[in-house]
C-alpha cells in the first residue's frame, strides 16, 4: 500500500479509538437490525446480494449504510486486539 494512504488508515484507525467502545457497539446492534419488522435492512440486502438481484443503486447504498457500523466495529476491535 502506498505510504500516504497508510497514513490516511492510520490516522481514521486513531480517530476510531476515540469512539467510546459501548457507543459503537450501540450503534452497529441498532443499524444492523433496523427496522425491526418486516425484516431487518441488512438481512434483506444480503439477501438479495446473494441472489444477484441488488441492482438499485439505493439499494447499494441502504447495504452501505447498515454494514458500515459493523465493519467499523471490527476494525475498532481488530486495532485493539493488536494493541
């Protein structure tokens, strides 16, 4: 990876150490399974991630939007796993 975009992940990994732990936790648990009923954004996303059918570029962005606090959580926990 070329040096200056190691620099920009490790000053965004930095800034994701500052976030308080539970809110983030708090805040992928929320995105993950909103709304609730009929059936959770993601699940239905993934769903049709798997069936080829998620074409809509809303839709893309609606996977984008509840994934993106899990994958943030996993770094934040990556990071500190490695200290």
């Amino acid at each position: 990876m070329a040096e200056p975009a190691r620099g920009a992940l490790e000053a965004v990994g930095r800034w994701l150490d500052r976030v308080p732990l539970p809110w983030l936790v708090a805040i992928a648990a929320w995105l993950a399974v909103a709304p609730v009923f009929p059936e959770p954004h993601l699940w239905e996303k993934l769903k049709m991630l798997a069936a080829g059918t998620l074409r809509r570029p809303i839709d893309v962005f609606d996977l984008v939007f509840h994934a993106a606090p899990l994958a943030l959580l996993a770094w934040r926990l990556s990071r500190r796993r490695r200290g």
